[in-house]
C-alpha cells in the first residue's frame, strides 16, 4: 500500500498589467472560451470563506469546480483557493488547491506566481500539468484585457 503525500507544482511569468488588478480581477467576463461562468453562493469576490463554482473547458471538456477562497492578504496581492467538489476531485485527485501571488515590479508591471498543491487518488494519476497551462493562458487573457483598460 502507498501513502499518498501532497504534490505541487508552480510557475511564474511576467506580465504588464499591474499586480491589485490582476488578482482582483473577474475572469469569467474576460475569457468566455476558457471558464463559462463564476457563481458565488456565499461571501463575495475578494472575500475570504466565500465558495465559489466554475464552469470551464479543461482539456476539451466541459468541467465544474467548487472552491472556497481560503486566504486573501491584500497587502501582499496573494490568494488560495481550496477545490471542494468537482470534476479535479470527483476523478483525478484527493485534495486540490490553487495559490496566486502577484508581485508587483519596479519598472511596471508584475510576475504572477501560480503553485497547485494536490494529492493524487492513486499513482497513474498525471500531475495537473494542462490545469496548469489552463490558468496560464486564462491569465494572459486577463493581462490582455487589463492592458487594453490601462490598468
């Protein structure tokens, strides 16, 4: 019998929009053919305990994901997000949490940091390498509308 350990992977990239704006922002108005929709069903954007649903395309599916914002520290433009039900849950992994941290640059602009910690339901389970390029390219989209807003 194996003993299943939590698991993570991060990366981090430059982008010009400003780090507030960017881990504030509302995604699901910004890339409709990434994540469908965003439903809050208790607290509000920004607010930590609040529960959050998506509705996104992983991998060419249609997918949902249930996830309370667990950590918010403003100061410092961080955000984690903990999977409570779903399609990453449901098939793939025991636990799944997002974190975000926006680090604002001297010279503009800011490096977005985006680390999943997860713990596999068995040993053929792939780490979340496409969920990871999945948050990429919706932050790059996010960072296009942004710039195009002036922020």
């Amino acid at each position: 019998m194996t003993t299943s350990q939590v698991q993570k992977i991060e990366t981090e990239f430059h982008i010009k929009a400003d780090a507030k704006e960017f881990y504030t922002h509302h995604v699901a108005k910004v890339c409709p053919d990434k994540v469908q929709s965003v439903v809050i069903h208790e607290g509000g954007w920004g607010t930590e305990r609040s529960i959050i649903s998506w509705s996104y395309v992983h991998d060419g599916k249609a997918c949902v994901s249930k996830e309370i914002i667990e950590d918010i520290d403003k100061e410092n433009n961080k955000m984690s997000f903990r999977v409570l039900e779903g399609d990453l849950v449901k098939h793939h992994y025991k636990s799944f949490k997002f974190l975000l941290h926006a680090v604002p640059k001297k010279k503009g602009g800011c490096m977005v940091r985006w680390t999943m910690e997860y713990e596999k339901i068995n040993e053929n389970t792939p780490d979340p390498h496409t969920m990871m390029q999945l948050v990429v390219d919706v932050s790059k989209q996010v960072e296009v509308h942004l710039i195009s807003k002036g922020c």
